[in-house]
C-alpha cells in the first residue's frame, strides 16, 4: 500500500480566497488588482515576491539550485472602450474569447479614470428586429455600453474614454453541494491553488510561483517570466472543459467534475503542448502517494501558458494541472470545491520530490 502523506487543506480559508479573486477585477493588460491581492495572501508565506516589467507576480521559496516553475494566470477575458459616441454610448472590443450571444443583458464594470462605473451592455431590441434580423447571431460589434450618460461629454467626465478596461458584474456564490459559481474561475481557480501550493509546499527544489499576465491574448507574461526563471520544469495550473452536462459529451470533453483535478498529456491536437513523459510520471507517483484521483485528458480544444513555456530556452519539461470548469468563457462558472482542493494536494505531495527529468549539459552545446 502507498504511503499516505496528505495535505489538509482548510475548505473555509479556500472559499474565501476564491470569492475575493473571483470578484476581483483583472482584464488582460489590467490585472493590478488581482496582483495585490495575491501579493497580500503570500505575504510571510514565500522568501520573496516581485513584479517584473511586464507585470507577472513572481513569488519565490527557495531551495537547492533545482527550479520548479508553477504558473497561473491571473487575467480575465473583458472587454475594452473604443469610441465615446456623441449621444454617450460606448462602442467596444472583446480582450479575449467571447460568445457574443451571451453578452447582451449583462451589467459592466468599466474601470475608468476616476473610479468604477456600472454599465449596461445594449442592443438593438428583438421587438423592432425583421423576421431576417432575428435569425441572424448578434454580433459584439453590433452592440454598445450604456451608462446613462446623456453626451460624450457626461461620459467623459466620468473618466471614461479609449483604453477603459470593463469587465462583467457577477459576484461568486455557492450553489448545493460542493459546487460554487463565478466570474473568472478561468483561471482565478488556478490562482487560488498556486496560492495555497505556496503557502503549505515545503520543498528540497526552489518553487518559483509566477502568477502571469494577458494569458487570454497570446500567453505573453508566460513567455517573458519562464525566460528570466530559466526553470527546470515547470506546471501551469489552469481550468479545463469538462464533459458532463447537457449539450457536450464525453467523447468531446473526456473529463468530469468532482473526480478530481485534470493533468494534460497533450492540447490542442498536440499543437499546444505534449507533455513531457517524467512529468506524467512524477505527478501519477504523487497521486498513488497521497491518494487522490487524477484525471488524464488528451485535448483537442485551447492552450495554456505550459505552451509557452516548454518552448523557453533549450527547453522546459511541463505539463498541466487543471480544474474543471463549466461555462468557461462566461458570467457564471461552475467548478467542484473538492476537485480544486485535491488539485493543491497532488501538487504539495509531487513537489516533496522531483521530477526524473534529463540534467542540463554544463556549458551548453559543443
């Protein structure tokens, strides 16, 4: 029988993490608030932590010279103000990837100059819509962001203009059971288990947590961050689809919620990552030790940081721990508390070892 090493994991302490984050404001390009809030909960916790340029939080425990980089990103998808029309709406552009028949309805935040300003986002109405009009999907382009401003002017003096960050008005809330909901648990809830990684790891390595900006937009804080990290392996912790509801099947999404956290041996038809195999083997001997349940899935859907940053450098072993997640990409997602929870254990057990991964050539090639 394994050795049992578990991890006791405060299920109050996490939901409260979660639900500050969740309800945290942070588009891609806009993600301070999410930075100071981790930055907060680490504080004592970590022998280091830094903003570098870009604006990737980088927080250290140190080690022997073997470095482990664990990466979540901290931005959601959003939205920004591209043009104040002159009777006061606000014309915009999605910052990420957005379902445009989900929006219309929905309340917004926009982060202006001088403070948070709710909003609404508008459309044309379907009761003056034509019989074509109505079969056609809206698009973002076709709708607006509505104030109460009557004028540019009033909406300018509200501080809004081009460049306004705005992100959706949802606050995380509990539904029965394990299951909670929110705004941006893409990827708040990878943030929330790098968080508590760092606060209960205690490690022979370096961990080098880095919590990575403008993920939904090309993966841009990972490429920087695991260039000047230079790990020696690395995990991104992120959300993944799960399968297990109306309108997807498992053959589409071969994974489920409440069975525990999600390692990828590959995404994207493999043009994103494929894991490398002492990664897979490391984190499956961890879960036999501490007993928890992993799910494996093999991907055909989006990427995550982990394909940026195994293409650093000469290149870095990586895989990925995911959530499951429901609704990604919108208003109201669904993840299982105790997936998240055995996710943190997996990882505090795998990083009391090291990966069986090939030593580094001293001096580099010949």
């Amino acid at each position: 029988m394994a050795e049992q090493t578990c991890t006791t994991v405060d299920r109050d302490r996490l939901v409260r993490l979660l639900a500050r984050l969740s309800n945290a404001h942070g588009v891609s390009g806009s993600e301070g608030e999410v930075r100071e809030i981790v930055r907060e909960e680490l504080a004592g916790h970590v022998d280091e932590c830094y903003e570098d340029r870009l604006g990737n939080l980088i927080a250290v425990k140190r080690g022997d010279d073997f470095r482990v980089m664990l990466a979540s990103h901290m931005d959601e998808i959003g939205f920004m103000v591209k043009l104040v029309e002159k009777e006061g709406f606000l014309r915009f552009v999605p910052i990420g990837g957005w379902y445009a028949p989900m929006l219309p309805g929905q309340r917004v935040w926009l982060h202006g100059e001088k403070g948070p300003v709710l909003g609404v986002l508008g459309s044309k109405p379907p009761h003056v819509m034509d019989d074509e009009e109505r079969k056609k999907l809206l698009k973002i382009e076709e709708m607006f962001i509505d104030v109460g401003a009557e004028g540019a002017d009033a909406a300018r003096e509200l501080g809004i203009g081009p460049g306004t960050p705005v992100t959706l008005d949802r606050q995380f809330c509990s539904l029965c059971g394990d299951r909670v909901s929110g705004k941006a648990f893409d990827n708040r809830a990878g943030v929330a288990l790098l968080v508590e990684v760092l606060r209960l790891v205690e490690s022979p390595s370096t961990i080098v947590g880095v919590f990575t900006v403008q993920e939904e937009v090309g993966l841009k804080g990972a490429k920087v961050s695991s260039y000047a990290v230079d790990p020696d392996c690395a995990i991104a912790t992120d959300v993944t689809i799960p399968g297990d509801h109306p309108g997807v099947q498992l053959k589409d999404a071969p994974v489920e919620m409440g069975k525990g956290p999600v390692v990828s041996i590959a995404d994207a038809n493999g043009r994103g990552i494929i894991a490398h195999p002492a990664m897979l083997a490391w984190l499956r001997a961890a879960s036999a030790s501490c007993d928890v349940p992993v799910q494996w899935e093999v991907g055909s859907g989006g990427t995550t940081d982990a394909s940026s940053i195994h293409l650093s450098r000469e290149g870095v072993p990586s895989t990925v721990l995911s959530i499951p997640a429901r609704y990604i990409h919108s208003p109201v997602e669904v993840i299982d508390l105790r997936d998240l929870e055995a996710g943190i254990e997996l990882l505090v057990t795998a990083l009391r070892t090291r990966p069986d991964i090939p030593p580094r050539r001293p001096g580099g090639p010949a």
